[in-house]
C-alpha cells in the first residue's frame, strides 16, 4: 500500500468515527454560495478542523466542514467551503477533501465557484457551464508518486467535464428557466487578482472566466475516475474588462444575488445526476 493511500484511509477512518454516510453526488460550494449546504436535509456534519491531517479553510464565507444529507432524496456530500493552495497548501494537499470524498462513495462531482469573468459578453450574475478549464499556471496536484491505488500515472483528460453532467445541466436551466453560459475556465495561483494584462493572457488563450480553484480538483476527480460537472457563478468582470475596482465583497453580494438561480439549478441537477 503506497504512503498516500494509506495516510487517506487514515484521514477517512477519523471521519468516520462522526458518520458512515455514502453519497452518490459531492457537491463543492464557491465563494458565497455556500449557504445551499444549509437548507439540504442534513444528515451529519464534520468541520475540517475536527479531522486530523485533513486542511482547514480560513478563507471568509467558507464554513470550513462537510455537510452530509439528501437532496429531494438523492445521498450527497457537499464541501461547505473549499481550501486553496494560497492558503499555503500544495495543490496536492488542498485537494485531499476531493479525493475523501470518492473514497466515501461518491462517484459524481459537481464543482461551483465564484469566478472572474474574462469574455466580455458576460455579465455579473451570469452562470457558466464549465465546458473545459487550463490549468498550466499552478503546480498538478498529480506531480509526486503516483497513488496507484486511485489511478493511473497518466490520466486522460479529454473528457474532463463530463458530456453527460454538461448535458444535464443545460436541461437543469432550460427547466428552471436560467439563461446559462458556457466557457472555459482558467485556474491561477492567487490570492491576488489579476492585472488587465494577465486577464488580456488569459483571454488570447481562450479562457471565458478566471478563479483561484477547481482545475486542480477536477484533475484529481479526473484521476480516480470520478464523472464531473462544473458551474461558475460570474461575479464580477476581470481586470481591464470593466473599470471598477476587485474585492472579495463584491464576489460575495453577487452570488448570493443570484443564490435563488443557483439552488434551483442545483437541486434539479442533483436529480437528474443522483
């Protein structure tokens, strides 16, 4: 047994001296929409900090824990608050919750975020199916003995965002009547936001929105073999795209602006997936 996977069951034994809940879907809230964890029917709740050797979210309006519980009766685990590699983790460490997730039973990965947006006929509030993401900019978390255990050394990531969750998640919106985007999302390092230059980069390269997350989650999803979907909430317009000025309060008054849309397009997505 490699250290990596032994170090994740032991990770998962303390977890599971709270709850032996399966899932079938996880479920990764973004920047101020987290709140969709507290209105599911919740079964348990493990705070991060609760679990030896497992990374903690200090980042505002992140709770920092795993709700389990149903969605109109599908068994779900949702990451009330994610952790970032800024916080000082590697990319490997920060997603160890990703890959405790798979080895809880869920096989389904839907991955949100608050995101920057970069094609300028976005707009604040919109929702963007993520169709593909490039992640050259930060470290793969895949780098390091491989954990075989999970899967191959070189996984394929051609069908990274699942045609099937893409497809569900477009009738999801077309039945609850949101207007949905659809783009590449690009991961950088943060926690500062980008310079007009780096957002005219990342435009030229052919990303439609800019974060600080869920690239490097997808990839280790990706690695184990996990079916994946994700959403970005465009809070706010990048850098250079529009003339106001960034801040983390914008990005938290925007998404729960359109917390309404979201919920409905999740709930109905869980369905469709679960």
């Amino acid at each position: 047994m490699s250290k990596g996977y032994e170090k994740l069951l032991q990770i998962l034994s303390e977890i599971r001296k709270i709850t032996d809940f399966k899932p079938k879907v996880a479920l990764v809230l973004g920047s101020g929409l987290g709140e969709y964890a507290d209105k599911i029917e919740i079964a348990a709740t493990v705070n991060y900090s609760d679990v030896k050797g497992l990374p903690t979210s200090g980042v505002t309006g992140h709770k920092g824990r795993f709700v389990f519980g149903y969605v109109k009766g599908v068994p779900v685990v949702i990451m009330q608050g994610r952790v970032h590699s800024y916080e000082g983790y590697t990319t490997e460490e920060a997603t160890v919750p990703i890959r405790l997730m798979k080895l809880m039973g869920a096989e389904k990965l839907i991955l949100t975020n608050a995101a920057g947006g970069v094609n300028p006929e976005f707009a604040p509030g919109d929702l963007m199916i993520i169709e593909d993401h490039i992640s050259c900019f930060v470290k793969s978390p895949l780098i390091g003995e491989n954990i075989s255990e999970l899967g191959e050394r070189f996984p394929d990531m051609s069908d990274l965002y699942s045609k099937n969750i893409r497809s569900a998640i477009e009738a999801s919106a077309e039945k609850c009547g949101i207007n949905i985007k659809r783009g590449v999302y690009i991961q950088l390092s943060g926690p500062n936001y980008e310079t007009p230059a780096e957002i005219r980069m990342c435009r030229a390269l052919g990303a439609d929105a800019v974060g600080m997350s869920t690239a490097c989650e997808a990839m280790v999803a990706k690695h184990m073999g996990m079916e994946i979907g994700g959403i970005s909430c465009i809070t706010n317009m990048a850098a250079g795209i529009c003339a106001n000025k960034l801040s983390h309060e914008e990005v938290s008054l925007v998404a729960g602006r359109v917390s309404d849309s979201f919920e409905r397009l999740i709930t109905e997505l869980v369905i469709r997936i679960g």
